[in-house]
C-alpha cells in the first residue's frame, strides 16, 4: 500500500462490511499515542480506496471513556486521509428528531472530563514543548458536512441539517435532570464520542463531518421509555442498511472533491517559537506539523 487513501471512516462494523466492498486489506499501525482502537480495513469503494476503523474495536471492546482517539486519528494521518466521516450513535433533545432519523450537526458542546484534548504539548506522548491553539469555531468541516447531509437525503432516510451535538463523558446514560439541562441550553442531540474526534481531526487538518443516527430520546421525553442499551442496539441494527448506502454515497461524492479545505489549518496555530521547538517533538509529530518546520 503505497498511494495515501483520502477518504477515512470511523464508526461501528456495519459501516465496513459492504457487499461492495472489494480488494480489502487489513492495515496495523503504531502511533506515537500508542495503537489505535482496531486495524483499519482499507477497501475499494465507489472506486475509491477508503479506510475504515472500528471506533470501538471490532466487537465493541473499549469503552467511550478509554478510545484512544489521538491514536485513531493519527493513524488516519499516516494513511493520508483528508475526508473523516464519522457514524455514530446518539440521543435526541428535541421532539422532532425521532429515533430513526439521522443528524448532520453543525456545532459541538465538549462536557467530557479526562480526555486527551490534543496531539501538542503534552510530556507523556513525548510531544512536550509546542503550544498549538487551533480554531474549532466551526467544529465540522462545512464542505464535508454538506456532502453528508446530500448523501444521507439520497437514501431517503429523514435527515436533519445542522444541531448542536453535546458530548458526555459516558458510559453511563444522563440523569433526567442533566437531560433536561441539555435541553435548556439548546443542545439538540447527545453522544459519547465526538468530542475529541472533531478537534483532534481539525488538528490533523482533516475534514471532519458525523453522520449522528438518533436512536433514543435519551431521558427527558416523558412518554418514551427511557434509553437503554438493548434500544440503542436494535435502532443500530436497523439502521445498518441506510448506513451503509449513505456512506457510499458519500464516498462517491468525495471522488472529485479536491484537497480538504482544512489543510492549513495549523498554519497560524503554532504559538511556540519554531526555534526552540525539540526537534524530537517535531520528528515525532511530523505528519502533522511537518510542513511548517521544512528547512528551506
């Protein structure tokens, strides 16, 4: 495998065993945060070669709390990816977004604790001595999102364009009374994961979009039953098909896009002086900063 795959996408199995899915091969790779979640399974798709990781590990071994997401994007990274589709579960705090339907989030609330923000500045990883501020205003790519939002309307599926997607620590589900808060506050759908995939990606300057299928009304919806495990799963499980032709969907659209309109996005970032930056951190880092410490 020499040519970098462009196109990356994270989520649960379903997502990567496709019938069209063809010439596939299991790639292991280490990273300097350590190894991510799964090998990644690179296949042909829509005619183009996309990588494909299980978030969670292949049977859903790890935990929302201890994914090694710097590792998953990482690795990404090193494969080339520009294009980062996630599919992802989540609850819904509003009423007209029913299980079922699919959410294309425009913003993004972190209340995570504990996590592992950023590739920079941090001792342990060995990447100690370099303060990057990356902007995330916009937390997901506009351009992908966009293409995502088109290739889920493709299959039909009720779709919603936009929302603010809170993320929790997990892996427990909310109390009524923090549903309720979210509510308040004006967050629209809640997961586990996509805090830190969207920074992270942005720090990788990848395009970063979710795919958020809505498999509960998480707890505040007074005549639903509340969110467990066994209905999160069987929304999953039927969900699978629509899925799949959405990411492919994707895929196909993605075929001509050119490069990721995030890719300098760390070119005004880097606030440590180039000069007194260890060139072991940059070395270590290379695939991310790399560029912005060429010798001329």
């Amino acid at each position: 495998m020499t040519d970098p795959i462009r196109i990356g996408v994270i989520g649960g199995s379903g997502v990567y065993q496709m019938e069209a899915l063809t010439d596939i091969e299991e790639v292991v790779l280490d990273t300097p945060f350590g190894a991510p979640s799964d090998a990644y399974i690179v296949g042909t798709l829509a005619g183009q070669r996309v990588a494909f990781l299980a978030r969670h590990g292949r049977g859903h071994r790890i935990s929302p709390s201890r994914v090694n997401y710097r590792a998953n994007i990482y690795g990404f990274k090193l494969l080339g990816v520009e294009y980062l589709i996630g599919v992802s579960a989540c609850g819904s705090l509003r009423e007209d977004i029913a299980p079922g339907h699919i959410v294309i989030p425009d913003q993004l609330f972190d209340r995570t604790h504990g996590r592992k923000l950023s590739f920079f500045d941090d001792p342990e990883a060995g990447t100690g001595g370099l303060v990057v501020h990356v902007g995330v205003a916009d937390p997901f790519c506009p351009t992908l999102a966009d293409i995502c939002f088109e290739a889920v309307k493709e299959t039909g599926a009720p779709v919603h364009w936009g929302g603010a997607f809170v993320t929790v620590e997990g892996p427990r589900f909310s109390t009524k009374a923090e549903s309720r808060v979210f509510r308040a506050w004006g967050m629209d759908i809640i997961g586990m994961t996509t805090t830190p995939e969207a920074q992270l990606a942005r720090e990788a300057e990848m395009s970063y979009a979710v795919m958020a299928h809505v498999t509960d009304y998480d707890v505040w919806h007074q005549s639903e039953t509340p969110v467990t495990v066994e209905m999160v799963v069987q929304t999953l499980l039927a969900n699978t098909a629509v899925a799949k032709r959405a990411v492919e969907n994707a895929i196909r659209r993605l075929a001509t896009a050119g490069a990721t309109p995030q890719a300098d996005a760390l070119r005004d970032a880097i606030i440590t002086n180039r000069a007194v930056v260890p060139a072991a951190v940059v070395e270590r880092l290379a695939p991310l900063i790399g560029k912005y410490f060429a010798r001329n």
